[in-house]
C-alpha cells in the first residue's frame, strides 16, 4: 500500500522565548511535533544572527529534556550544501525568529534555505516562528521591512494568503493591514496579536490558542466593496505548567 504523505504544518507565534517569560507557547509548539523529543532548529536570519538572540534561544531551549536544539547561522555560514540540506531536513520543528521579513527572504533565497524549507514542509516538519518567522511562510505580509509599515506582496507561499504579526501592540498595525487587505495589495489573512498563536494543517486552520485571555486571532478579507472584514477566531487558553 502506498504511504501516506505526513501533514504539512505551519505555526504562527504571537510571543515565546523572546517575548514572554513563561514557555507557555514554545510549549504548545513542540507538542506540535511529529517526535516526543523533537530536533528543534532556530533560524536567527532575520535578525542577522544576532548573537543576543541566539543567546536567548540556546538560554531557553538548551536546558530541556524534551527536545534537541540547534542553531543555523547564514551570516557566518558553516556548513557546505550537503550539511545544509541534511541538517534541515533532520530536524522535527524550525522556529524562525523575527527581525527583517524581506531581508530574511533574500538571504534564504541566495544560500537555497528557501527550497530546502519547502523539502522539510513537505517530509512533515513543522515550521514555525514570530513577527518576521510568520510573515515568512505566507503569500505575503505586513512588515516594517522597509521602515514605514507597508505590504511586501512576497513569501514562501507555503500558507495561502497574509499574515500580519504584532496587531495589537504596535502602532499603526492593525489599521495598515486592514487598508492594505482592502485595497488588494495583499490576499486576505491571519491578523496574531502578541500572546497568541494558530496552527495550520495543509493550508487550513487548525488551532488557535492565546497564554492570556483578551488577546487572539483574526482573520481579515476584501468586503469586494473596497473595505474589509474581519473576524475573531475562537481561541483556546493556554494555562502555565509547573515548572
């Protein structure tokens, strides 16, 4: 009988490691896994490998039982094409950190990272990541990439429409992305306020969840009248384990 191809799957993160205090949404990412003990690979591009973000991850992950991390630098790049390819492909979740979504995808794109993103997608890894390790996975999203907030009409593609990260705590986020929604310069898509994160099954949403109550998901679209609409998805409360 022919194998049944794995899920593809992509998680949005309003917050973890570099955000919050608590593990509550890196948590829920690695029970996302398709492995007990996942291989964990944090892509720190988008930042320029910024060391005190690579501090941050290693602090946060490096002392867990429950998986194995690991960190690919671009900037300093120290493996050949056949590691790259073998490392990513080994790993069971790649977290993404946030910093410059358009600089993150040129970079990708020049070192192949791009192509060997989309492999892993389709073996069963689950990609994920915050801010500009969101926006990277969709069509196109919203991003101060560029200085100003605006739209960058670019992406993997790998989740149909946009994404826009940071909606209810940065200014000017949530009324930019409406805009650009409803004047077309981006498809409709996946508004994650900070605290909140969503995971997609094959393009389709699948969870939604938020460490505290009052902030969430939300999903924006073209009204085809020059407006938009927009609707808050059901979120389930994640509660803090004892550590």
């Amino acid at each position: 009988m022919p194998v049944a191809a794995p899920p593809h799957r992509i998680a949005l993160i309003g917050g973890g490691f570099s955000l919050d205090d608590d593990r509550v949404l890196d948590d829920w990412a690695l029970g996302r896994a398709r492995s007990a003990r996942p291989a964990v690979c944090f892509l720190p591009t988008a930042s320029g490998d910024a060391a005190v973000y690579v501090d941050k991850f290693l602090a946060a992950f490096g002392d867990r039982a429950d998986c194995v991390p690991s960190v690919l630098p671009l900037f300093r790049r120290e493996l050949d094409d056949d590691a790259l390819r073998a490392h990513l492909l080994a790993q069971d979740v790649v977290y993404v950190g946030g910093g410059n979504t358009a600089n993150l995808l040129a970079v990708w794109r020049v070192h192949g990272v791009d192509r060997l993103l989309r492999e892993a997608y389709d073996r069963g890894t689950l990609l994920c990541g915050i801010s500009a390790g969101a926006n990277c996975w969709a069509e196109g999203s919203h991003t101060d990439s560029f200085g100003p907030l605006t739209h960058l009409a670019d992406g993997l593609g790998l989740l149909p429409g946009s994404v826009c990260p940071h909606y209810d705590t940065e200014p000017g986020r949530r009324p930019s992305y409406r805009a650009a929604v409803a004047a077309g310069h981006l498809p409709g898509g996946w508004a994650v306020e900070d605290g909140a994160a969503a995971l997609f099954t094959d393009g389709e949403l699948t969870e939604a969840v938020t460490r505290a109550s009052g902030t969430g998901l939300y999903r924006v679209d073209p009204d085809g009248r020059g407006g938009y609409t927009e609707r808050r998805m059901p979120c389930r409360l994640l509660e803090a384990p004892p550590r």
